[in-house]
C-alpha cells in the first residue's frame, strides 16, 4: 500500500511538472495599437477569442492613445531594442522600418508557409495588397482599414424637399443640395448648414484623386500643389467662404454639429458611425459613398500590421498566426459589421455577417462598392511628415492666411524637403 502511494505521488508530481512545461512553451505576443473606445473595444473582445481558441499562443494587447503617440513610442522603444513583436503602423512607417531592416518579410513567411495559397492572397482586395508592398515587396498586412463617407439627416432632406434616400452623387449635385438645405436662424429652429468641413489631409488626398491628380508621381516627385489640387481644394474653401453653404469645423465639432442637427451632411471616416451610435442620434440617419467628379476613385486610410524583428522564431510564427486568424474571411467579416471598418477579403462580403448587415444597413452597400475604385496614401517615408505639413498648409488656406495655390505650394516644398532628407541630401 505504502509502495502503491509512492507511485501515485510520483505520477502526479510528474503530470504536475509536464504541465508546468506546457504552460513555459505558451508563446507571448506584445501587441501595440491605437485603437480606442468602441473600435478597441472590439479589437480586445477577438484578441480574447483568439487567445481562447490558440492556448499556445497569448497576444497581449498594449493600446496606446493615439496614433501619432502610438509612432513616437515605437520610435524610442526600436532605438533601446524594446519594440513589441505585433503593431499597427501606416504605409509610410513601414517603409521607414524596413529601411532600418527592423520587420519580419511577409513575403518571407508567405512562400513558408503552405496553408495560406495564393489563392488565398488574391482574395484580398487589390487595393490593400498594393498598398503593403513596396519596392516590390511586403513587410506589413492589411489590418484595420477604412474610406471616406458621408453621413447624412433624411429629415433634414425631407424638409428641403429633397429624396432622404438619394444623396447626391457629384460634386456639382453636392454643392446643390447644401445650397437647398442651408437657413437662416428662425423662432423654430436655429441656423443650418448643408454641410460642414474639418481640416483634413486624407479628404484632401480623396478630392484631388477625384479632380484627377495625385500627391506624388511615379517618380516620388510632389505634384500636389498642381492645377487638380487647386481645384480639391477650393472646392471646399468655396462652399465654406463664399457660398456659405458649409460651415468650418474643428476636429470632433463636425460630427456633434450634425448630431445635434445643425448641419444636414457630415463627411467621416466608415467608422464615424461606429463613434456616433455612442450618443443619441434624434433623425432619420442615411450612409452614402462619396460624390465624384471627374473620377470615382476613393482613398483608403487606417493602419496596416507588422511584425518586428526579435531573433525568436517562435514568436515571428505565433505573430504570423494572429495576423492570419484576423484577416480569415469569418473575423474580418465580423470586424467589419461590427466596426464599420472594411472586410478585408472579397469572399468576406458573401458571408452570412456581412449579408445580413447590409440587409440591415442597406445604404452601406455603396460605401464597401468604393474599394472597386480604391487608391491609397503615399508609401514614401517622407509622408509622415508631408501629411502633418499639407494639414498645416491647408489650415493657413482656410484661414485666408495663403493663398489656396500658396498653401499647395507650401506643402509641395516641405515634402520634397523631407524626400530630400530620406535621401540623405
């Protein structure tokens, strides 16, 4: 009997000590991203989920407060070689990190890895896949992406007189209809605009795409400042400050004006009405894409995802493994319905969570028909700094501080500075 307990004591302390090593073998992965409120609320919910369903691999999210942070923090944590093994990152930082040789070569794990066919690639909208490479190769993953669109008042176009299901789908159509759903202050309701405009790069980069231009050429050469930025450009500056039919915002002061109804149509990002179904929204509310003009194209914005170098194989799988999970078919599906940001994959928008969220939201069907026609930022190092300094000139621009060509002008010659310093001139 004395020889029987022996035994068992030593299976269990032998059963005890395999499952302190299986839990050792537990793969760690430090996650940083810039994702807050309701959308990170999300993004932590699916990490759970994945953790749960992979218990060899733990992601632990870090979010940080805000993008530009989000790039500071990561700057100073690569230069002490304390960087984490996952973060979001936009085009433009990951082509700063693969100049410093700091990411992991997607195309690397790509050709090692047999379950993720090139079929399975070419399932993903074009558009992300171009915006991930970079001279010729991949060293991010689409993540989080978003396009511009517009939310609107269907009251507000019911008592103009206007169809509350139909916006307006050209620029010309636009400056329309905000003339028709701009009054004066009266005993029953205050001053309304049409509509309303913050300053903002990436609604600068979609209008000069749709006037025909581009921010840079195939050379890297700035040519924002050329007759189709003029023309994005004052096309807002003259419906705030001549016509008068859209007023100036700043920062969040756009979308709580049109909550609050004081302005009928509010251009934001897909993801605005993520933010806006936190407060109550007291109207009929509709979702269009963008109006065109002499294009149709619509600029993609939100952050990719990297994995950095840390000498650890296992960690660079168990990375690889997390950014597969979130971008099969079933989670970015789910991401999308339930974020508003876009499925990243075309399979995705046949399945039952998108299906039945466009039967919900109909309206939505025209925002995701913008990645037919999709372009993206600037992959160039040098944007960083050339986006905060085109938002600066654009500023000095509706402030009537430059000329809107001397504000173009401006922002043309400090991205070339900034090209000029990447290249070490």
């Amino acid at each position: 009997m004395r020889r029987l307990s022996s035994l068992i004591l030593i299976l269990a302390l032998l059963v005890a000590g395999c499952g302190k090593a299986a839990k050792s073998d537990k793969v760690h992965i430090r996650f940083w991203h810039g994702l807050s409120g309701p959308l990170g609320d999300v993004l932590n919910e699916m990490i759970v989920e994945f953790n749960k369903t992979h218990p060899d691999i733990e992601v632990i999210a870090n979010p940080i407060s805000s993008y530009n942070a989000l790039q500071q923090k990561l700057s100073a944590s690569l230069q002490v070689g304390k960087q984490p093994d996952l973060a979001q990152v936009f085009e433009s930082w990951a082509a700063k990190y693969q100049q410093d040789e700091v990411l992991v070569s997607i195309d690397s794990l790509l050709a090692n890895d047999p379950d993720f066919t090139e079929e399975e690639l070419a399932d993903f909208y074009p558009v992300f896949l171009q915006s991930i490479t970079y001279q010729g190769k991949k060293w991010s993953f689409p993540f989080n992406k978003s396009v511009r669109a517009y939310f609107y008042n269907k009251d507000a176009f019911y008592r103009a007189g206007l169809d509350p299901n139909r916006f307006p789908a050209t620029w010309a159509e636009f400056e329309d209809y905000c003339r028709k759903l701009t009054s004066p202050k009266t005993k029953d309701r205050g001053e309304t605009y049409g509509a309303n405009f913050t300053v903002n790069e990436w609604q600068f980069v979609n209008l000069i795409h749709q006037a025909g231009g581009t921010i840079m050429d195939e050379n890297d050469k700035p040519v924002l400042n050329s007759p189709a930025g003029l023309e994005a450009l004052n096309y807002t500056l003259n419906l705030v400050n001549k016509e008068k039919t859209a007023k100036a915002s700043k920062e969040m002061d756009g979308q709580n004006a049109f909550l609050a109804g004081t302005v009928a149509m509010f251009e934001g990002s897909s993801v605005s009405i993520t933010w806006m179904r936190q407060q109550p929204i007291n109207f009929n509310i509709g979702y269009a894409p963008l109006p065109t003009y002499k294009t149709n194209k619509s600029a993609i914005s939100g952050a990719n995802i990297v994995i950095f170098k840390s000498g650890d194989p296992k960690k660079e799988k168990a990375a690889w493994e997390f950014i597969k999970w979130f971008t099969d078919t079933e989670q970015t599906a789910k991401w999308s319905a339930r974020t508003c940001y876009m499925p990243l994959r075309k399979s995705a928008m046949k399945s039952k969570t998108i299906v039945d969220f466009l039967n919900t939201y109909p309206q939505f069907r025209g925002i995701y028909a913008q990645l037919d026609n999709a372009v993206f930022e600037p992959q160039h190092p040098a944007w960083f700094v050339g986006r905060d300094e085109l938002k600066k000139a654009l500023e000095k621009a509706k402030e009537g501080m430059l000329s809107p060509q001397a504000a173009l002008d401006e922002a043309a010659a400090k991205l070339q500075e900034a090209i000029d310093r990447e290249a070490g001139f």
